[in-house]
C-alpha cells in the first residue's frame, strides 16, 4: 500500500478499496486491493485472490510488514489480461 497502516489500522479500514504504489505508476484503478474483515482476520481481495492476513513479520513505522496465506496475483495479471 502506499501509506503506513498497522493491523489494527487495516481491521478498521473505512474505504475498503486501497490503491498500491503500482496504482500511481499506472494510472487510478490499477492494481487495488480490497481490504475486509472475514471471519475476525483482515482479508485481502484483489479480484483474483482472496487471502486473509496470517502474521506481522514487521510493524515500525514508517513500514509494516504481513504474511498473507495466499500470493496476491492482480485482476491485471489474470488470464485473459495482457501483461505488457
């Protein structure tokens, strides 16, 4: 993402759609993940790939750091999509 947010700013998230520094290189809509609460975790949608957040690996400001139990593939990289 390209702001800090620690867990408990990610469970608590109020625009749920986040843009990714790859959103700013390639224009607004690309590259957005989904952030939501599933079943008391954070999960992470990027309309391709649910995951949910399984561990902080590291939370110092101004960087956090998460395990996710699955690898988060962009909707941009899906078949059927291009990559340039």
């Amino acid at each position: 993402l390209h702001s800090y947010y620690p867990l408990g700013s990610l469970q608590s998230i109020v625009n749920p759609v986040q843009p990714t520094l790859a959103t700013e290189q390639n224009g607004a809509g690309s590259f957005t993940l989904n952030i939501s609460r599933v079943n008391g975790s954070v999960g992470i949608n990027t309309g391709v790939v649910q995951a949910i957040v399984t561990q902080t690996v590291l939370d110092q400001n101004p960087v956090a750091i998460f395990g996710v139990s699955k690898v988060l593939l962009p909707r941009e990289f899906s078949i059927g999509n291009p990559v340039e």
